[in-house]
C-alpha cells in the first residue's frame, strides 16, 4: 500500500510506504490515467497494480502502523 | 546447521527467512528497508533477534508462517520447519487444510486493498505455500489473461522460488540451469530448461560457499537462496506444481510430484547437504 508522492516520468512515480519508506514504481501494469499526487496505489515487485480507496487505505495503513514490528509500532 | 555452519538450531529459522526474503528485499520490493541486517543473518549468521523483529513487517510472508504454525501446534511461526514450508515446502503444509487458504490469503491481500479476489478454484486446491501468494493472490495471472504479458509473466517468474542445476561459478555470479514458467495464453506452466546468471553471497559466504557445478540450488530474483537437499527439491517441485495446477484450474491432474506425504515433520532440514547431480539437470 502506497502513496502517490509526485509523477517521475517515463512512466514512473514516487511513491511512499506505510512506514515512511520512498520508492520510485513503474506504472507498466496500472490501468487507466497515470496516478496524481495524493492517490492510494497497490504495489508489488516495484510496479503499481491497483487503485485504492483513499478512506480504505488510510485505515488500512492506520492497522498497519499498529502492528508489533511495524515503524509505528508498540513491539521492538 | 546451515552455510557457514555459526547457526544455532534456535536461529536457524530467521536466517532461513532471511536468506529467501533478501532479494526482494534488497529490490525494495518487500518488507522493510533493511537488506544489510537480512544479509548479515544470512551470511553470517547473525542478529537474528533483529531478523524476527522484522518478519511481522514482510505481510504476505507473516500470515503463511502464522498460519503452518498454528495448524501444525508450533508456538514460534519463525520455527526452522515453518519457514522451510512456506518458502521451500515440506510435510508441514499437509496439515494445513485448503480451506484455511481464502481467511488467511484475503488477509494478506487486506493489508493491500483493492486486490483481486482469489479463485475460489485455487482456493480449494492450493497449498499454503509461497507460489500460492504469487501465482493465486496476486493478480499478475489475469493480467496475463487479459493479454498483459509485460511484466506479468517476468514476476511471476521471479517472483516464485526457482530451482536449478549450478553448472558453472565465475566470482560471486553463479549460471544456472533452470526451466522458465510460461503462459499459453490461458494457464501457466514449466517451459522447457534455459540458463541464467543470479548472484550468490558476496565472498561465497553463506549458502554459496564451496558451491560447485551440479550442485542444486534454490534462486529468488537475482539471487542464489541456498542449495537444495533432494527431498526439498521434491517438496519445492511438488509445490510448485500443486499451485500451477490450482490457478490453472486442473488441480486433480495426476501428477508422479504429488506432495506431501502422510508422515509427520520428514526432517528435510536435518538433511541439509548438498546434492549433487551428475546431469546437472535442473529438473
């Protein structure tokens, strides 16, 4: 689960981790118009696969970041 | 003991995982950004305390060692035997019945929403295996059913543990004798053997010391994983076959890989040497 941060031409965006991590992703296998700023996207092996909701993701990412060895997490 | 042999049988599942979690790891693909700790483990057998810390973060990976334990009575999902299961596969998975599949499988998908459902097909036949999150979870099948075969076809290929005859080593790159997945336009399959090059441990630490032609060995990406006793290469085909055949919808084809055996725990990592082949075949 990844946040869009900025487009990165060549069909390539920025993207942001739930633990705070950047990546660049390619958008090869993504349907429809390039992805804007703000946008919600499922990655897996460095390509954007799917669109996410935003209120969706948000709280997935919440449950995420409450998981023991997650970077916002209560365990070491 | 595994590669340089400074592994305790307390440690021996963390640097298990971490030897077959490196390379995607290292590519950014999953887990954390923590490739110099996994490939510390796995070389050197080290913070393997740092290593469990880690694995609740590698999501689709957690719910599979969560799940061959719980249905197997092991208290420790980073247990040897776990571990082995999911990425290589072992008698471990016949206790875990197809029909857990879709609870845990939807699980790993819920931490990425938006993700295709899961064939119901795939579901019933599948074995709680690694290839089963690549070829049945992600959707990289449809897209290749939907006539998307760039770059589906490539991840899902490297995606999956490959196995392979070493036939030759050349500093820290390793070339391999391996059969390469292929679609036929509606279901996957095993093509026939071609070569490729993936890199081992830097030095030939790890699993990639005194590697030698013939050896068989596991790969993951770019990556050279460990090398492969003779039953683990019977569990990883079989596997691998089993879930091919759920996704391709004939999982009742008869098959002489048929896994998982009706014994307990059959010890394949107690029988963790080298096996070697004369053909140097990869299959």
């Amino acid at each position: 689960l990844h946040l869009v941060l900025a487009e990165a031409g060549s069909g390539l965006v920025d993207v942001e981790d739930v633990d705070g991590g950047v990546h660049r992703v390619s958008l090869l296998a993504l349907e429809g118009p390039p992805p804007r700023a703000g946008e919600w996207l499922v990655v897996h092996s460095g390509y954007a696969i799917d669109r996410v909701d935003t209120a969706e993701a948000e709280a997935v990412r919440d449950e995420l970041r409450g998981r023991p060895g997650s970077a916002g997490g209560s365990a070491p | 003991v595994i590669g340089a042999g400074r592994v305790g049988p307390d440690e021996s599942g963390g640097l298990l995982f971490a030897r077959y979690a490196y390379p995607p790891n290292a590519l950014g693909y999953c887990g954390p950004d923590r490739p110099d700790t996994l490939l510390q483990a796995a070389s050197h057998g080290e913070a393997n305390r740092e290593v469990r810390s880690l694995v609740p973060r590698f999501e689709g990976a957690s719910v599979y060692l969560r799940l061959i334990a719980a249905c197997n009575g092991i208290a420790d999902p980073l247990d040897r035997r776990v571990v082995e299961a999911y990425w290589v596969g072992n008698s471990l998975l016949r206790g875990v019945p197809s029909g857990r599949l879709p609870q845990h499988a939807t699980g790993a998908v819920g931490a990425a929403p938006g993700g295709e459902a899961v064939a119901p097909i795939a579901i019933s036949r599948g074995v709680a295996h690694h290839t089963f999150h690549v070829f049945a979870v992600y959707p990289w099948l449809a897209r290749l059913r939907s006539g998307k075969t760039e770059p589906a076809l490539e991840v899902l290929d490297r995606c999956r543990i490959r196995w392979g005859a070493v036939q030759d080593i050349a500093g820290d790159m390793v070339t391999v004798r391996s059969r390469k997945l292929v679609f036929d336009g509606a279901n996957l399959g095993l093509g026939p053997d071609r070569l490729e090059r993936v890199r081992r441990e830097p030095g030939g630490l790890g699993s990639g010391a005194d590697l030698r032609p013939g050896d068989m060995i596991t790969m993951h990406w770019d990556w050279m994983c460990d090398r492969l006793p003779r039953l683990s290469l019977h569990y990883l085909r079989s596997c691998t076959q089993r879930n091919l055949d759920a996704v391709n919808g004939a999982g009742a084809r008869a098959s002489p890989e048929r896994p998982m055996s009706a014994r307990p725990y059959d010890g394949a990592a107690t029988s963790w040497t080298s096996s070697r082949s004369a053909a140097g075949r990869s299959s």
